[in-house]
C-alpha cells in the first residue's frame, strides 16, 4: 500500500470506561483487490471528546485503524485476504492516516463519550476465518462536574473487564493505555496495558491518539449519515443508530459467551443512574467546520491576564500526601493543572516531601487543628495568595476532639484572613473515613464548615467551600482514611475548579512581597549554619538498660514509627527486641511539663526476629512515611520486616511483614558499614557502605523492580572520607531541603561539622554524576563530653 499521512491529537484525561465490539459476517466473499482507505477527515472535535480520547498500541499481528470515510464521500472497502493474516492493514503510513469518532450524552449527574474505531478487516485462526471491516468502541463515563473518571471497563466478545483507575497504566499520567491485540484464536478486542506493554509494538513506538471528528464536527451532515446507513456487514458505526444501545449495555447485565466456552458478564460496577436515552445537555458545542478544507480556528478572544500563583498547602497528613505513591498527593497533579494555564506557580511551606516539581507545602502527619494552626502562623508571612486548607481529620477521632472542632477551624480562617487579606482560603469539607462512628462526627463537622465559610463569605471575605467529602469517597480511601492516588487526582481536581471559580470571581491577583521570600520555588530551606535551641532532657531512657556503644551501633534510636512526622524513642536490647517510647508531641504551653517533648511507652513492638542488637536497622525504604526493621547481617546482606502501621486491639501493636522478612539487598561483605540514608530526597532510604576511613559508596533506592526484588543503582563512591572513622559518620538532613548532608563527630566533645548534599554536579540524579558537598566548618560546638553513641 502506498504512503499515508496524518498527525497526532494530544488531548489528556482521567479515567476510563472502555467498549469494544466484535463481529462476525460472512466469510463467503470473493477474494479480490481493494483500493487504499480514504484520506482522514480534518480534526475537529469538542474541548470534552480530546480531553477523554484514549491512547491505543497496536499488538503486532493486529491492523491499525483508519479512515471509515474521505472527504470524498468515499467509504472504505475494507479488506479481506483469506489468510487469516494481518497483511495489508498495517503499514506505518495507516498511523498518519487515522480518524477515530465520537458523540456525547449527558444525564444523571453523568457523562458518556463515546469513541469509534474503524478497521480494514478482522481475522481469527482457522482456514476462511474472519471478515471485512471491524468497528471498535471506547466509552468513558464521566461524572459531569468532573474531568476525573474513577472506573476503567474494556470489552471483549461482549462482556467487560472492569478496573479501577488506580490498577490502569497511565501514558504521561493523564490517558489510560488500552491495546488492540488478537485474543488468542478469536479475533480481535481491547485490553488494558500491562507491563509488557512498555515496548511499543507499533511503527512509530509511540502511544497513539488519532485525529479526533466529533458527532458535530463532520465535513457535511452527509457524511455521518452515509456512515449511519452504510452497509458494513455485521459491523456497524457504534454512534450512530446504536448509539443508545451501545451506551445500555454499560449499565444493563448482561452476559454472553467467549469463543473459548467462558461466560463473560458485565461488571455489576457499572450500574449508575444513567438514562441511556435520555440527553440532558451534552458539553461542548462546536463552531461550524469548514468542510474539507483545514478548519480554520475561530477568532480566539483575548485570553485574561493569569497572575502568579503561591500556593498554600495547609493541613495534615492528606496535605502530606500519606498513602500516595509518590508521597506528594495532591500537591503533584494541582501544580500540573494550575502550570498549564499560569505562568508561575510557587507551592510554599516549610516542609518539602514527595515526589513533585515544587514539593513545598505546610502538611504534618497526626497534627489537628490547633497544632496546625501554630504551622500556619509561620509560613503565612510567605503571603500566599491561594490556601488550601484541608484540617480537621485527627480532631474527628473522638466525640472529645470534634467539640468546638469548627470554632477552632473559623479561628485559624480568620486569622488567616487577617494575615493575608488579599488571598483566596479554600476550605475543604474533609474527605470520608470507613470508620462509622467518625464519619457520623466528620458529617456534622462539614455542615457546620459549609454554615460558617458561607457566612463569612456572605460578608465579603474570599473564602470558599470545597465539597471534597462529596468527590472523595470510601473506594478512593487507601486505609479507611487516606486517598489512594485516585482519591488524590481527584481532590486535585476539585482544589483547582475551585482556583478557577476564585479568579473568576476577581479575587485572585499577583501575590505581594512576603517576608521571607521562598527561594525560587525551592522551599523554605534553612540558612547556612544551624541554630541550635537547647531543649535539656528530652527523654530519660525509661530504665531500659545500657545503650552502650556495641559495634558501630547503640542501643538508641530516634525513628518515625507510625509515619506521623515525629521520630519516636526506640531502644534496641542485645537480643534484637525493641522497645518503644511515642512521640506524642509537645504537652501544652501550661502545666508542669510545659512544651516539653511526651513520650507514651507502648512496649515491645518487634521481636529481633534473629537479629542481634548491633545488626538492627530502622530506615523508610518504602517511601510511604513509616520506618522499617531493617537486619543488616555481618556480610552486608539486609532483611526488611515492612512496617505496616499500628494496629488498634484492646493494645497499641506494630504491624510488620512478612513474617520471616524479606531480603532486599544481598549484602556487600561488610555489615558494620552498612547505613540507610535518603541523599537524593525521594523519601527512600538509599543503601550506603561506609568503609573504615568514612569514604561512603552509594546505591540508590530504586523501589521495587517489575521482574521482583528491590532494585539498587550503585552511584559509586560518593565521598572519599574527612579524616575520621566511620563510627563517627552520621547521615541527616540539617537544612530541610529532603536530601541527608554528611555528619562527622568529634569524639571528644561532640562537635559537629557538617558537609553539605548539594546533589550532584549535573543538578539530574537520572546520570551518574558527582556529588557536591559544602563544607561550612563546625555547626555546633558539643558539650565537652563523649557524644560518639548518639545517632
């Protein structure tokens, strides 16, 4: 077949109901040559249809598909060769010759779109199998407030394979990735991407999404109506007069059988109250096209002027990002949406985690109202000119709690108003929890939000409610509490409509100077050389016996157990077992332990499981804010017991798994030297040797591998020693910018001179590159006493 050419769409959206159907003719046909497929029609599609349009590959012994109809009139003739084969319906030119069309309806609260592939020919194994022309269907369902979708299907031999969105693979994060491939000896279908799916079977080796015709941007009435008439065999054009038909099927069980004998049914998932006749205003209405020639854009009218955005994310752990796999949550999409339309969008805070372009926000595990009420006065000098509040989850864990829990929110939104006049306060009514008794207190909290922002609101303030406990349900929770990453997309969703609504209403304008400045987007990092704030005695040891320096290691740890930001008094006996102090916070400014650190005894929380106490480890290798227990035995090899969270019995319990461990890393020959530390500020801990003399080898934590096991990238040495033994060596992070900085003590008096992780030279830790250190001198001086056991 000869050239063929065409171009790309690159529309984006979220989740996904996809439809697909097989048929079967005749086989009888005579055998002859047919002509090439007709030349695309010009793209012309609504704003909605691109944004929901998917992004297919092509198995390779499937057909790609093209033009159903040229700006000739010209229908296809489809092919059929006999052979059972893929011959002549797949050559690269199909690619730059592709259409795919779609058509709407609305009702209900939702949105179906609808989207229709055409095909030369279909084929399955067996001698005169298969036939001319093959149209396949993608549906996506919406709800109609939303550009968030939260349920996949794909059909096959008429049933549905149904998914959530967060088991769908994502091409750049936003299309779903859906193959056509031959189901063994049937023939052809959808299924979703899986992980075989990431080398591209297609000519191009990339994810394709065809020129878009909308079912009002045909060339001419004409053309629909030839393809709503023509005669394709038992193939038919899926928007047309099926289209109703088609659309029931999504809400109506039905089931019927595969090829192979199985009994396909359609997910029950699917039932929602959706009218498959019923359309109550379809979204985006096209300006008329220009027949065959290139459509001409209409006259853009002047695109308001956007001013800067600086963002505020304030709350607790659901601003953190806990449970997200990239432990940003929300942070990450909301920065993605409001980049596309503003030119600078600066996300602050003193806190910087997760995986994100601008990772700042003012987010802390377990903090209620009160607590983050005290973060917010020390960032809200930055004069955000966006807040986005989400507060209140841990004020909802007891009847105790939720009293007056809505007066304590107004008192930070006033004080927020009062602080910063000229900015926007968006105020989330908080997402769901499973538990029954805290969603009933959660419900009545809500409504007294919604009373009092309206209130305040009604009187010329800028505030506005959120309804993020009405997009955000119990399916979107990862643990009964926290989203999962469908839950966050979709609260970053809703925080942005509710930007757009801000602007639109005038309120928004470019931020004034604000005191400090954030550094570039950068965060609020700490200045070059610590202050220090004696705080006395933090913790007593509780009697637990020596914490002796014993091989490298003591019998004291600080580390984050329950992932609430907080590192808590862990002490570690001989024999491995460890005991757990939580940190609870500071008491109250009143009273006899006045804004001292308290500390709650919960008891042993894990065994040794045959570890000795100087082989113990605690690191978060996960990313998910919580510490493991990590067995690094005498020949560098580790074991992970995961730290799964508490458990709540009658007793406070640690959960950890599995239950003879697992290994995670070989081991390098040398377990003494063996040390956890995040240097690349992921939130993984990266596996790091230290040899005798300090010099510091790196393997970079690359999570769990796809073939199983966990991967490490040897990054090479990384620091060659600074003139001391390793048992002096510490790994922290001393200037809040997420990576650790390297920290050698004086054995003598406990000074502290730190060299600073400045990344690597290329600034890109995607290469191997060297690190660069900043050495400042002495950070702190010690206390003249021997400080070679603190870690």
């Amino acid at each position: 077949m000869s050239s063929r050419k065409g171009q790309r769409a690159l529309p984006k959206a979220a989740l996904w109901l996809l439809g697909a159907a097989l048929f079967s003719s005749s086989n009888a046909l005579t055998l002859r040559q047919t002509a090439e497929p007709p030349t695309k029609l010009p793209k012309w599609a609504t704003e909605n249809d691109l944004r929901h349009q998917p992004a297919l590959d092509f198995d390779g012994n499937g057909c790609y598909n093209v033009p159903a109809i040229g700006c000739d009139k010209r229908v296809s003739e489809g092919l059929y060769e006999g052979s059972g084969e893929w011959q002549g319906c797949r050559d690269e030119a199909d690619l730059d010759n592709s259409n795919v069309y779609s058509r709407q309806r609305c009702n209900n609260g939702w949105c179906a779109y609808m989207y229709d592939y055409y095909f030369e020919k279909d084929y399955a194994i067996g001698p005169g199998t298969g036939h001319r022309h093959d149209w396949e269907h993608i549906i996506v369902l919406v709800p109609d407030d939303s550009t968030v979708q939260k349920i996949v299907c794909a059909s096959a031999h008429g049933g549905y394979d149904c998914k959530n969105a967060n088991e769908v693979r994502w091409h750049n994060e936003v299309h779903p990735k859906i193959v056509y491939h031959k189901d063994g000896p049937s023939t052809h279908a959808f299924r979703f991407a899986n992980d075989a799916d990431d080398e591209l079977e297609n000519h191009k080796k990339e994810w394709q999404l065809a020129d878009l015709v909308s079912w009002n941007g045909f060339p001419s009435p004409d053309h629909r109506n030839i393809l709503e008439n023509h005669n394709f065999g038992s193939a038919s054009f899926g928007i047309g007069h099926q289209f109703a038909d088609n659309l029931g099927k999504l809400v109506d069980r039905q089931c019927s059988q595969h090829p192979s004998g199985q009994v396909i049914c359609t997910n029950p998932l699917l039932r929602i109250a959706f009218d498959k006749d019923i359309d109550e205003g379809s979204p985006g209405n096209l300006p008329p096209n220009n027949g065959c020639n290139p459509p001409s854009d209409p006259e853009p009218e002047p695109e308001p002027e956007r001013p800067d955005l600086r963002v505020l994310p304030l709350g607790d752990s659901i601003t953190n990002g806990f449970g997200s796999s990239s432990n940003a949550g929300y942070r990450g999409y909301f920065y993605n949406l409001a980049t596309e339309v503003h030119n600078v969008v600066d996300m602050i805070g003193s806190v910087r985690s997760g995986d994100a372009v601008d990772a700042d926000h003012e987010g802390h595990n377990g903090a209620i109202i009160d607590e983050i009420s005290g973060y917010a006065e020390r960032v809200l000098p930055q004069r955000p000119n966006v807040i986005l509040l989400h507060a209140g989850t841990n004020d909802m864990g007891s009847d105790a709690g939720a009293a007056g829990a809505v007066n304590r929110l107004m008192s930070l939104v006033d004080m927020i108003i009062a602080r910063c006049p000229d900015a926007t306060v968006l105020v989330a009514r908080i997402i769901p929890s499973t538990s029954t008794s805290m969603q009933a207190r959660i419900n009545a909290f809500n409504d007294g939000i919604e009373d009092a922002i309206n209130a305040r609101a009604d009187d010329g303030k800028k505030v506005l409610v959120i309804r993020m406990d009405e997009a955000v349900g119990t399916a979107d929770l990862i643990d009964g509490l926290h989203p999962n990453d469908l839950g966050y997309i979709i609260m970053a969703t809703n925080w942005w409509n509710g930007v757009r609504r801000a602007f639109e209403n005038g309120w928004i304008e470019d931020p004034v100077a604000g005191q400090p400045p954030d550094n570039g987007g950068g965060g609020v990092v700490c200045g070059t050389v610590p202050t220090w704030i004696p705080q006395g005695t933090i913790a007593s040891g509780g009697g637990l016996g020596s914490a002796a320096l014993k091989n490298n290691v003591t019998g004291v740890f600080m580390a984050d157990i329950d992932g609430d930001g907080r590192d808590d008094y862990l002490h570690v006996s001989e024999n491995g077992e460890v005991y757990m102090y939580w940190n609870i916070g500071k008491a109250p400014d009143e009273g006899p332990n006045a804004v001292k650190v308290q500390w709650q005894p919960i008891g042993v929380i894990a065994s040794g499981g045959g570890a000795k106490g100087h082989q113990v480890r605690f690191a978060d290798i996960d990313g998910d804010g919580r510490s493991e227990f990590i067995w690094v035995k005498d020949s560098g090899a580790a074991t992970v017991w995961w730290n799964m969270g508490f458990a709540f019995d009658g007793e406070v319990k640690v959960i950890w798994g599995p239950g003879a461990g697992e290994e995670i890393a070989t081991g390098i020959g040398d377990g003494q030297g063996v040390r956890f530390a995040d240097m690349n500020g992921d939130g993984k801990a990266d596996f790091i040797h230290l040899a005798d003399n300090g010099a510091a080898t790196l393997y970079i934590n690359q999570g769990r591998r796809e073939t199983g096991g966990w991967g490490w990238w040897n990054w090479g040495v990384i620091a060659t020693g600074v003139g001391t033994s390793r048992e002096n060596i510490r790994f922290a992070d001393l200037n809040g910018d997420g990576r650790d900085d390297y920290v050698a003590v004086d054995s003598t008096t406990g000074g502290l001179n730190a060299w600073y992780n400045r990344g690597p030279q290329s600034q890109n830790w995607a290469a191997v590159a060297p690190l660069v250190w900043w050495n400042p001198g002495s950070i702190a001086s010690g206390e003249d006493q021997d400080k070679t056991a603190e870690r």
